[in-house]
C-alpha cells in the first residue's frame, strides 16, 4: 500500500463514522410532514450563518436529504453514497463504480452546499442527462424547500435570467461557458444572466475537466477571407508524393519536406513560401496537409447532411456548436468536398480549465478518475478518493487477446460474439472510432449475428440502445458513448449467463476510458465479464514502436492464427498507453499554459465592461483617463523634440485654438498641468452643453465599443502569435515565452491605443453630431 492510498483510507473511514452517525439521525425525520422540510432547511441555513459547528449542522442536513429521497424517490441512500455525499461536500472527486447512484449521492452536496448560501451550478454530459438528472433529483430537492432550473441551449434573456434566480441549476459545460462568455460581451447589466461562480459538481467530471478540456469554448464572428485558397491547396496535396511531406506517427503531425516546399512554390507561382509576403499561400497549404494527415474521417468528424461536424474522441458523441479553429474546418470541408464556409473570427475564447477554475468551489463524481488525480490535483485541485462499492464486484476481468494483424482479431471478435450470442448472454463491443463500428458491424452481418449500432451517426437513440444492451441475446456494437450516461440494467435470466459480457477492440488514448468499458458490466454486484481482443496493427500501438513490436512477434514464431501470450508484447502494450496518456496531458497542459496568458488579460477586460456598466457618473472616469493620457503624451513628445512641436500637437490634435499663454512650455511638470486643466476646461464645457445624462450614456457607449473591438483585434492577433510561435524554437528560444512576452506587449498597446481614441473622441464632441446620431 502506498503512502497516499493509507492517507486515502484513513480519510474514508473518517467518513465512514460519519455517514453511521447520519444513518442513525436519519430516525429522528422519518415521521414529518412535507411541510417541515422546508422549516428545517431554513433552521440550517440560520444555524450555518450563526457559526455553529458544520460538521453537527451536516450531519441533520444529510439525514434530513436522505429522508427526502425516501419519500420523493423510494430510495434509502447506502452509507457508501452519503460518503460520496461528503467527498463532494469537501470539494474533491469522488470515483464510483457504474450502477453505485451517484445521481443520488448528488443530491446530499448540492443541498449541504446550498445551506451555506451557494449557487449551486450541476454539469452534465449532454442536455438529454441534464433534464433527465433534474427529474429525478429535482423534487427531492424541492421538497426541502430548494428552487431548480434547467440551463439549456436555446433559451433567451428573461427565460435565461430567470433559471439563473434558481438555487440550483442543472445544465452542460458548454452552455454554462457559453452564458460567461455572452454576459461578457452584454452592452448592459441588464443583459447579463449569470449570478456567480459559486459551487460547481460536475457529473462525469473526468470527462469534462480533462478531455473536454482540449477544445476551448469560442463565440465566433464571420471573417472575411478567400475561401478559395482552401480549394487550390487541395490540389498541391493530391499531388504530393510520400518524399514531399513527413509524417510523425506518435505526434500526429506532418510538415513538407524541402521537395515539397518546392512543389507548393511551383504550384503558388512565388519564389519563397516562408517570406511574409506569401503567409496566406504556407497557412492554407499547411492546414491542407493536417486536414489530409492528421483528421481522419468518423474519428475526428462525422459529415452530416453537408456539414463537418467533430466528434469527441472519448466520449464517441458529437459536438454541437464547436468547430475547428483557425482554418482547419475550412481545410477539412475542401477535403470533403462540402461547402466551405466562411472562416471564424474569435469574438470570446475560454478553456474549459480556466472556466471551471473561476468557481469558489469545485467538485465530480464519476467511474474512472484514480489514474488522472495528478492532473486534476495540479490544475484544479481535486483530490480524488474511490468510494468502496456497496457490494463487491464481481465482474470477471479476462486478460487481453493480441493478435498480429487486424484481420485474426476480427476472426476472433466475431468467433467470441456469436458464441455468446448463441447461448443467450448480452455482449457489449465497444470500438474506438466509427470506422471500426461500421467495419465489425458488416462482419457481424455476413455471421449472421443479429445486432444493434451505437455511434455518433445515430446518437439520438443512445439511451434507448443501451438501456436494452443488457436483455438476453443482445448484441451492441458501440463507441465510447457506451461508457457513460445510462445504466445497463441486465434482464431477465441474465445473471444465470454470467451477465453482461463486454469485449473491448481496442486499447484506448487512456487507461481510464478502457476502464469505463469494464464497467458497463458487473454493476451493483451483478456477475458480468470483460476482454479486450487487439491486434499490433491497432493505431495506439502503431503510433509507438508498432513495427518493432510486430517483428519482435514474428520473430518469436507466434502462430498467426493464435492470440500472442508474452510478457515483453504486453509491457510494449502497456508502455505505449502510458506514453499517450504523458502526450495528451502535456497537449492539455501546453493550451493551458497559453491560455493563461490571455486569461489575465481577458480578466482584465471584463472587469473593465463590468465596472463601466455600473457607472452611472462617467465624468471621474473619463476625467482620470485624460489626465493619464495628456500626462503620457506630454512625456513622450517632450523627451522627443521641442515644445514647439509640443503646441503643434495641443492646437492641431488635442485641443485645437487656444488662448495665447494658456500653455506653460517651462518644464514638462508645466506643460502636463497646463494642458490638462484646458482639456480638462473643454471636456467640462462639452457636459454642460450636450447634458450630463446624454454624455454619460454617449461615454459609455463609446469605451465600451473601444474595449469589445481591440478585445476582438487582440485575440485575432494572438491567435496569429500562436500559430506562429513554434518556429522560435529553431532560434533556440522557448516558444512559451515568447509568446508571454509578445502578447504582454501587444496588449499594453491595446490599452494605450484604446485609452487615446477615448480621450479624442470625448475631447472632440461635436453637439450637430450628437443631434443627427
């Protein structure tokens, strides 16, 4: 036992005593009306605000929890759940195995959290879970005198605003995101929905903090640019010969080779692809060849009715509303010959980790989470602690079958399915992309193996396929949607065949998401049985040492038709799943790490919105803003030349015609006081003219479209550093920072330029203006 699992214990069986002392208490509400629910959670919360002990207050909370979902829901949480309960409540993940009810062990922290006076914000995987989640919980947590809403995509001001008065509110990552990212570009407060930050629980929470993680959340606008480029570069690639371009198998990545370089030159009519002239012809040239290379059709996207649509790798399920960034989607659209549409400019970014990080406090459950707590710990903080099951599992885990080639793992997927299937036992065939779905499907067919297909191509129908996967004689082949969301519930006679088999075809990016699989079986005890079936032609061992590890095979003699039992293959095996494990964390790591640099800023700037829309008053604000803009100026101009040049300006720039002798030349001090008291004379004459409620609303109208344009300027510019900043490595520099370093700059000048075209515009209102505008 290591060091942290002992920790790990102690604090379980601390929380052990704990949930028997809530079981115990649970008595004491057994025979209350309905109506004292609500009595008791306000006693709570006026105990919690009076600063009595919260450890005796959650104890009553939970009890009280537990009463309400015996008679809402007819269940009596297990002392394992209401430990779920308090892990959450602590503000960590809890791991729990499939079928445990973490859907009920919600219920307990998002009470508890409430009493403590928090928006309680409920993440789940898709809409569909999100209402479902609701139904259930939502009236037990009504009883107890909570509100509940339901955030989801579609919903317009009022009816937003209004799920957001709830207590707690249940609703996806993106759409949460997505309302931050809208309030943050609302010209008033009265168009922001959101109330806080407060507690968040996320449900699936590996899922959503860690592979969600890699695709930010952006609010697009259309950017003008030649959609054509797109359609010529496909014609340099149809050409290119494998000696143009290099492939890296273990990184995904490919770049041209000096012959293709030529090519691409030829093909452009230009004589050097890398000068800045010719950006635009390298940028569609390069995005072409990751389109070609590095997407694959039915892994990365699906294309639906005309449209690229991506998919998410882990979970299997499409992803609405998110789209490529940077060109690539346009790149991927030419190679499927589908309309190109016009490429996106960035209008509002955030990741998901710094989304979540903006919480007071976060929590998860889900069924996998151990092997990625280093993760979680250094970027959210999570630990993350394994609730013992409530009974002990009894799922028979079988060891891996490797075959050499792909066509002896077929061979052998079918022969276990049909075997199984003929005896009446369900089997669940996970894949991990489309293409191997359809692929299996088409044998199982030709077998005669009667089967049901799960994929993002028919996801609508998830939760009814999979609520029937465990009935007798079923047979689904299913993506990495199988591994999440819905129950198998096993039917009738089931458990007298050993329950529900599960046979994995591929070895996934992460030990978490196999282990996700296996647990689709063996759910509250029940019998049940995995294997993966492999082959050292299967992509995560082609992309580290494939080809050494198959001619280790062959020279070892294995059979062809025989499944390989070696320690050294299944090490290989195992080592190249941790290595793509390193890989995707330091893929998340690096966005992160970028991504940090712009929340700052974008930090920044929001406050900067928020703080303008509650100022009612703008002459302190803009007073404070001319001063520091003459003063920079002044400063500039008078280190620079002479203070002749200096009244050049004042009189055809800043001010126009002034009295004689209103400007003191003698010192820079002097300039600086003298200009700013007779623009600071002029701004004031401007209010009184035009009306002190007119020039506040006219002020705010201006630097408030100042801050969403450079904002807007800005991201482009630093999505274009990104793009770019790789190549420093080859200058012997680190790309990072040099990317901190630029951007740190590009936005002080944001904020000077902005803090100039204010202090212009207001210092220049022309009142006939005003009246046409």
């Amino acid at each position: 036992m290591g060091i942290q699992q002992y920790f790990d214990n102690k604090r379980i069986k601390k929380m052990m005593k704990t949930a028997n002392k809530i079981v115990s208490k649970h008595s004491e509400y057994n025979n209350i009306n309905d109506v004292e629910f609500k009595n008791y959670t306000s006693q709570f919360k006026q105990r919690i605000a009076d600063g009595e002990d919260e450890e005796k207050v959650q104890i009553e909370a939970f009890a009280l929890a537990r009463e309400a979902a015996k008679r809402v829901l007819g269940l009596e949480a297990y002392p394992v759940q209401l430990i779920g309960g308090l892990i959450l409540s602590e503000g960590n993940v809890a791991e729990m195995k499939t079928g445990e009810g973490k859907t009920l062990v919600s219920l307990f922290a998002i009470y508890f959290e409430a009493l403590n006076g928090s928006k309680v914000h409920l993440i789940t995987a898709n809409d569909y879970l999100a209402e479902r989640d609701k139904s259930v919980i939502g009236p037990a947590l009504e009883l107890l005198g909570l509100t509940v809403g339901l955030n989801v995509s579609g919903m317009m001001g009022e009816e937003k605003r209004n799920v957001y008065k709830k207590d707690v509110i249940y609703g996806t990552a993106s759409e949460f995101g997505f309302d931050y990212l809208r309030d943050n570009m609302a010209k008033s407060k009265g168009e922001q929905v959101q109330s806080g930050l407060d507690f968040v629980l996320i449900d699936e929470a590996d899922s959503i903090l860690i592979d969600e993680a890699r695709t930010p959340l952006i609010i697009s606008g259309q950017k003008k640019e030649d959609l054509g480029l797109y359609k010529r570069a496909k014609m340099i690639v149809s050409i290119m010969q494998e000696e143009d371009y290099e492939y890296n198998i273990e990184s995904n990545s490919v770049w041209m080779s000096e012959t293709g370089i030529e090519k691409a030159q030829n093909f452009w009519k230009i004589d050097d692809l890398y000068s800045l002239e010719s950006q635009n012809y390298l940028r569609a040239t390069n995005l072409m060849l990751r389109a070609y290379f590095t997407m694959k059709k039915d892994r990365d996207y699906v294309v639906n009715n005309g449209e690229v649509v991506l998919v998410d790798q882990n979970t299997g399920r499409i992803m609405d509303g998110r789209r490529f960034s940077e060109g690539l989607h346009q790149a991927i659209e030419a190679k499927e010959n589908v309309e190109i549409k016009d490429e996106t400019m960035t209008l509002a970014t955030v990741t998901i980790q710094n989304y979540f990080r903006m919480y007071k406090k976060i929590a998860g459950m889900t069924g996998t989470a151990k092997t990625e707590e280093e993760e979680l710990q250094k970027i959210y903080g999570l630990d993350v602690l394994v609730v013992p099951t409530h009974r002990k599992i009894a799922r028979i885990d079988d060891e891996d079958e490797i075959y050499l080639d792909k066509v002896e793992k077929a061979r052998a997927i079918v022969k276990e399915v049909k075997e199984r299937y003929q005896k009446g036992q369900p089997v669940l065939v996970g894949t991990a992309s489309i293409e191997d779905n359809e692929w299996l499907s088409n044998l199982f067919t030709k077998s005669g193996v009667p089967h049901e297909v799960l994929n993002a191509k028919n996801h609508e129908r998830e939760a009814e396929i999979i609520t029937n996967a465990g009935q007798k004689g079923a047979v689904t082949l299913a993506t990495n949607m199988a591994g999440r969301g819905t129950d198998i519930k096993l039917g009738e006679g089931v458990k007298e065949l050993g329950g529900l088999a599960v046979i994995g075809t591929e070895k996934h990016e992460s030990r978490r998401v196999d282990n996700q699989l296996k647990g689709r079986s063996g759910r509250q005890g029940d019998p049940g049985y995995s294997k993966f079936i492999l082959s050292l032609e299967d992509d995560l061992i082609k992309r580290f040492n494939g080809e050494k590890i198959k001619n280790l095979a062959i020279k070892l003699n294995f059979p062809k038709e025989e499944s390989i039992k070696h320690s050294m293959i299944m090490k290989a095996i195992n080592s190249a799943q941790k290595r793509m494990e390193g890989s995707n964390f330091d893929v998340r790591k690096n966005l992160l790490e970028y991504d940090e640099v712009m929340d700052l800023q974008r930090k920044f700037i929001y406050q900067e919105r928020n703080s303008l829309m509650e100022i009612e008053n703008t002459a302190e604000f803009t007073t404070k803003m001319i001063e520091e803009f003459i003063c920079e100026e002044v400063r500039n101009r008078y280190d620079d030349g002479e203070p002749e040049e200096i009244m050049d300006w004042i009189v055809n720039e800043l001010i126009g015609a002034i009295e004689k002798n209103a400007i003191n030349l003698d010192t820079v001090e002097d300039v600086e006081e003298s200009v700013v008291k007779v623009a600071l004379q002029r701004y004031s004459k401007n209010r009184e003219k035009i009306g002190e409620e007119i020039i506040d609303q006219i002020e705010k109208a201006i630097f408030m479209d100042l801050l969403d344009q450079f904002w807007v300027r800005h991201l482009d510019q630093l999505m274009q550093l990104k793009e770019g900043i790789h190549l420093r490595a080859y200058a012997q520099t680190n790309p990072l920072v040099e990317y901190q370093r630029e951007a740190a700059g590009m936005f002080q000048e944001i904020l000077i330029e902005m803090k100039r075209y204010h202090c212009m515009h207001v210092l220049h209102f022309d009142i006939s203006d005003i009246a046409q505008g």
